[in-house]
C-alpha cells in the first residue's frame, strides 16, 4: 500500500472512531450541556451527504465510513434533542 | 458541476462548518463538562493526517478543508485540555 494510502486510511479510521467516545460518554452521562446543538446538526447532515455522495459514486469506503459516522453523530444529537426539550419542558410558564 | 460533486461539496461545507457554532460555544460559554478529551484527540489527530494525505495527493481542497477543521478541533481540544487540568489543580491533596 503507497504511504498516502495508509495515511488517508488511518485519518479515516481516527475521524470516524472518535465519535464513538463521545457517544459512550453522552449515553452513560446524559450529560449534553457543553454539546452544540447547531453543531451535530449540521455534522449529521453533512455526514448523510457524504453518505450519499459515496453511493452517487459507487465508492464504498466512503459510504461505510460515513454509515459509521451517521450512527454516531446521530446518537450524540438525539441525546442533545432529549435534552433541549427536556429543559424547555421543566421551565415554569409564564 | 456534475450533481454528485455539488452533494460532495455541500457535505464537505456542512462538516468542516459545523466545528464553527461548536469552537463558538466553548470559547463563549468556557464549558466543556459534556465534551470527550478522547474524541476530540483522536478527532483532530485524524484530520491532521487528512491535511498530510491532501499534501502528498496535491489535492488542495482536502488541504484547505481539513486545515480550516484542525484549527477549530484544536480550539475545542485546547479549551477541554485547560478544564481538565484546572479541575485536577483545585481537587484537594490527599
């Protein structure tokens, strides 16, 4: 394998992976306060689109990576949902 | 463009975009209880290797995409590094 190849695939394999610390942690703390709502918004859908750039052009390391990444990301922002929604829910009326 | 490189570029915009409301957000808010040290180690080790992979592909876009991300990564790293050895200073000696 050219040393590129084995480069790009570890940067693959770090930036997919990495979510998944982060779900774990969101999953066992419910804790999302300092997480960006806007941010895995925009993370998730720009996922979904590489998602679907990968099938467009029939490359399936980037439609597994990015499956992988949707899973995650998703996790992490229906947490934060949760926790939005929670939050308005348990504010007095006024 | 041919649509498959719109989806890509749209996909490319809302990932490295994302990091902004999220770098944001921490910088604004100094709160990064809910954030993962782990993801955001391995995050912005992974997209240094994507600028490295850009820089021995000569692909310039993929340098410019992930130089922009390492930057905003790195804000958000830096800001969980600092809160972790500040709440380690102010725990008491046993």
């Amino acid at each position: 394998m050219p040393l590129a190849e084995i480069v790009g695939s570890l940067a693959a394999f770090l930036t997919t992976a990495s979510f998944l610390p982060q779900a774990a942690k969101v999953l066992r703390t419910r804790e999302t306060g300092a997480i960006s709502l806007i941010m895995y918004s925009m993370f998730t859908a720009g996922v979904t689109l590489w998602g679907i750039y990968g099938v467009m052009t029939m490359q399936w390391s980037i439609i597994i990576a990015n499956a992988v990444t949707v899973v995650l990301a998703s996790i992490i922002l229906g947490m934060k949902v949760r926790a939005v929604f929670a939050d308005r829910a348990s504010r007095p009326k006024t």
